[in-house]
DNA sequence: AACAACTTGGCAACCCCTTGCCATCATTTG
DNA sequence: CAAATGATGGCAAGGGGTTGCCAAGTTGTT
C-alpha cells in the first residue's frame, strides 16, 4: 500500500537506517559521498519520509487547523486564502474545519484533531470563553475575528470601523439607525453592537438594535421587515449576506435603496461589489487577517506566555451605491 | 505538552496498555466491567487516542486531501462544503490544499501530503493526464470536474449542458455565439468548447472561440474587448468570474446587456444572483459534487479497480435578465 | 473431583523515523 | 611511531497504539 521506508533505502543504498534518517535531517553529520548515494538511492526508489512518523516522536506535525464557525459565508474566503498561502510558505499543512455555527460541532472537532495538529486557527469562534481557554491549555490557539484578554488574537478594528460607518450615515443626515444583529453567541455581534452604539453616542445620533438573525441572505427578509416597522432611514446589517438579503426584500417591497433607506454591511465580499445598488460595507484585509493568524500560531512557541499579541488591522469603509442622504419628508 | 496515552490510562486502571487499546477497539474482547472501569479512568483523565500513532500501523490516517486548482474561486466553494460535509459524517478529516493554478505546485503538493492521507480529491487538477495516473497509482483518487477513462471522477453533465445553453441563446434569435475560452491546461475549457461546438453544429448556430484568459473578473476587460471587436451578440464566458468582468467592461464601454450582447456564464456563483443584470449561467449541485466525490474515495476500497465509476450529474441552466432576444439591426 | 471449553488479560513485537551513545577508522600532532 | 582528535556510521531505545499468541481464570460437564 504504502511507500518505500527508510529501511528500503537503507538496505538498497547498504548502509544503516540511521545513517539515512540522519542523512535528510542532518546532512552535516553524515559525509557527502554517502549522502548523495543515499539521496540517489532514495530517489530511485521515491521514498517520502512518512509524516506521521515523525510527528510521533518530534510532537510537531506540522499541521495546523482552522475551525470555520461557516464555511457557507464567503466572508471566510479571503480568510482561509491568506491562511493557507502563509502555511504554505512554511511548508505547512492547512487543515479546514467547518463548525456548522455550532459550539458543539466545533469544540468536538477540535477535541478530536487536538492531538494531530500543531495548534488551532479559531475563526469567529461561537465557543464560550471558558472553552477557548481550555482549548489554548492544550494547543497554541490564535482566534480569529475574536478577542479574549489571554489569547493571541487578530481582529479588524471594529471600534475605528463603526466609527466610520455611523460617521459616514451621520454625514448623509441619518439621525438614526438600526443594526439588524448577528447570532446571540456570536463575538463579533455584541462587539459591534457596543462599538456601534459608542460611536453613535459620540456622534450624536440614535442607534437601536433589532434581532438576532443568522446571517443569511434568506434571513434578510425579515430584517429587512423588522427594519421598516422600525421606521429605519439607515440599517446597518451584521454582515453583507444579511444586507444583501434585506436589499432583496426592500427591492420587493417597492422601497427604493439607498433613497428610502440606506443600507451598510460588513465584510467587503465579492458580492458586495456586484449587486445593485452596490453595498457600502466596512471592509479590511481578510487575506492579511488570515495570513497574520498563521505567523502567529506558528511563531507562537517563540513568546512569553503572558500577554499573548492582540493584533488589530485596520479596516476601511467602501463606499457604494447603498448609502445615501436621507430623505426630507 | 501533548495529553495522556493509553500508558497512563492502564498504570491508573491498573491493566495493561493493550487492555486499553481493546476497550476502544474490540470492545467484545474485554469484560464490560474493565471496559466501563477503563473508559471512565480515560474520560477523567481527558484521554484522546493519538491518530497518528494509529495511522501508524493501520496505514489509514483517516484524512482525505482535496487540492482546488484556485481557492479564490467562489465556485469550488460548494463543493468544499458539500465534500466538508460528507467527510465530517465519516469522521474523517479534509485537508484544503491550493494549487494557484500551478500545475507544479499541485504536484508537489500532492507527493508531500502522499503519505499522510488515504486518498486525493483532485478538483479541477490543471495536471497533465500522465501525472494523474501516476497519483493514482500511489493513492485512491476521485477527480473533480475533471474526466480520465481509467480514473474514478464526478463531473457536471456539461455536454447536455452546453447543449441548453446553446439551445437557449438560439431560441432567443441568436445565429452564432463566441465562447470565451478558459486557461489553455484546463480540462473543463476544452471540454466545454467541444460540447459547445457540437451542440452549435446540432441546433444550426455559429461557434466561435475567443482566449484563452484566465478565468478571473479582472480578466473579463480584455475578454469584453474581443468580443465586441468580434461583434458578438451572445458571449459564453467560461465562468461566472469572467462573465461578470464581461458585463462591467460591457457597462462601461456603453453597451447593453442584453440587449446589445447576451452574456452567459458557467458555475451559478452567488455573485451571479445579484448582480445586474442578473447572470444567466449554467448551474448544477456543487455541493453534491463535493459530497459525492468524497462518497466515492471514501468506498474506493470496495470496488472493482478497473472500470472506476464515473458520475455524471445534472446541470440546470439558470435564466437571469444577461441573455435576451436578438438585436433586430 | 478431574478435565474440557471458553473467556479475559498481559507480554512483546511491530509500524517508521529520530537520536543519544558508542565503536570504528582516518587524520593530525608531539 | 604512539597517542590524541575528529569524522563517520551503527546499535538500540523510544514514541503511542495495535495485535498475535499464550497464560490465567471461569464455567460447565461427566
């Protein structure tokens, strides 16, 4: 089934296992002429040193695994894109998990991959933060879109982000508006929430809150409803899926976008830039999020323990045909 | 650093490691009162058995590898989640891996990972035929998107296919069609230009073929360009990505769609939903393609090697507003 | 009571590779 | 020329779990 194995080479190129282990892994310690006989040797017979194997002993596998709260959002796209290329460089293998949005699936996936991979990319985690910190005990964990005082983290900054979303409603007269929220165990739908409300205090203007909604297009629907009952001017969507879905719904409605009612996600995916009007959404370096995981998780053994890095990347607002000045009734 | 082994298990259960071992995988060959003893012993100490060492000598690792030819494209998306999904039901473990369209990165992608997974799911694969089957000598193989005659592989019925869309655009008046061709190593862009032709000969139209490029949104400028200096009243992009980098470029040179040209596209991406005018586009069940490919691997053992299964599943062309009647110059 | 038949548990080898330690051989130095 | 030094390769253990084989224990039979 398998491969040739060091014992292959070693009695084909007639010298000891060790000698040919030792050979590829320390090539110092082994003279050239027989290490270019046993590389010729290995080659012709195409031996692949057995990663299992080695992780057995070395307790480095050289794996790591990113956890997707949902892998249906295209919002994880960039993300995994940047992970896996990053992992790449380091010849480093990309494990993809999909924790269907729920706490269970994932801490059981987790539990079970523990053993066999270097550490854990927790990707919007909807796992309580007493979980996380069990999870970090056993493995290096970088979260993702999530913050917990001792882990190693990387987030948008959020703060700044909403900033600039209630800003830029406030400059175009909205008084007024309402964030269609994210799941109840979501991180970042409180996170925003909180970050959105600050920044409407500051600006002074109103921002209530409706929900939760699992953020699907097909759930637009009823944001979108919940938000005109509201008698909203500007909605602000947990994510473009959503947003997307609540324009849909508006469209059917016979409600016109961004005239009656302006409309903001989050995330800047793809999709955002195709549809009509076209999203104004707060976006960021999803493909530098996921890159920056992977050189934390794998630089990881190199820091001190206590305070973990909490790196925060920058976002920007998109400006698209979504947004626009409120309507003078 | 990693958790407890079987050794700790039995010195705490006061049996021997193999009584462990058996208690997890032979459960009939030990006494339920062990057993219970041994599996609560584990429990308390958070015992996980370690799959590698497992793998180790059952040889199966419990992991199967798919290698998407580009991971930035939102098409290969569902069927990651379908082929997430299955392998999840197996408990088995899929590994993501990006081959940037580099047929030698997918290659030495594949040889590293060899000896670590129990098989390939290779989607898109840009590899010449010849190293297929040498893959496919080392480890079960399923090819996605993608036909070989001694290899297993789950397709898109794209001859029926190609044959709807043609026949669509004929009926909407249209005489002659240009496709816009996919990357020149790609199976799936001459494989739908062959089915393309043929149906165009069948139902009496024109067929033309224009490229190739590489099938990216930023691609669709140029692709837009030669169409309209072929004057083209019915555009076949190879995939949706292209399509829509069509129609902007179509929109921004002032023409319309489809009133000028029709524009369809292939893979029915989320983004071909709602953009505008929406992308008629020839969809199919990627999430089972996904779901089946991993069904097939996963059975692989079980079934004759030669004459390897090979699916064909449905496509169903999605009509949107980019394709209309003929323009009656 | 003696023995057969069956159940249960333990020993030890094996899977593939790495590595500490030691033996061998060659080279250098006094 | 002997002894010290260094270069090189081999032996064997170990890492976690599995499994063939055998021993001990249990139950049943005559």
């Amino acid at each position: 089934m398998s491969g040739p194995t060091i014992y292959d080479v070693a009695a084909a190129a007639g010298v000891a296992t060790s000698t040919v282990s030792r050979a590829f892994s320390q090539p110092g310690r082994v003279s050239a002429a027989t290490r270019d006989r046993i590389v010729a040797v290995a080659a012709e017979l195409g031996y692949r040193p057995n990663p299992h194997a080695r992780a057995l002993l070395s307790g480095k596998h050289h794996t790591v695994a990113m956890v997707v709260s949902d892998i249906a959002n295209p919002h994880y796209f960039e993300m995994i894109r940047g992970a896996e290329m990053r992992a790449r460089v380091s010849e480093y293998t990309l494990l993809l998990v999909n924790a269907e949005e729920s706490p269970r699936v994932e801490w059981e996936q987790i539990q079970r991959l523990s053993p066999a991979v270097d550490g854990f990319l927790l990707a919007a985690s909807r796992l309580p933060d007493e979980n996380l910190r069990q999870v970090a005990a056993q493995r290096p964990v970088v979260l993702m879109s999530r913050e917990l005082p001792d882990l190693t983290s990387v987030v948008l900054d959020h703060v700044e982000g909403c900033h600039q979303v209630v800003s830029h409603l406030a400059s175009l007269g909205h008084r007024d508006l309402v964030y269609l929220a994210g799941p109840r165990n979501s991180w970042m739908a409180s996170t925003r929430w909180a970050a959105l409300q600050r920044a409407a205090e500051q600006i002074g203007v109103g921002a209530r809150r409706i929900g939760p909604f699992t953020p699907k297009v097909t759930q637009g629907g009823a944001a979108a409803d919940a938000a005109v009952n509201a008698r909203a001017t500007a909605v602000v969507a947990h994510n473009d899926l959503l947003a997307i879905g609540v324009m849909q719904r508006l469209a059917q409605r016979g409600l016109r976008v961004p005239e009656d009612v302006s409309v903001v996600g989050f995330d800047n995916i793809f999709a955002a830039d195709v549809c009509t009007p076209g999203l104004t959404t707060l976006g960021g370096a999803h493909t530098d999020l996921g890159r920056t995981a992977v050189e934390l998780l794998l630089t990881a053994g190199s820091r001190a323990a206590d305070d973990p890095p909490r790196v925060v990347l920058p976002t920007e607002l998109v400006l698209r045909g979504s947004t626009g000045t409120v309507a003078t009734a």
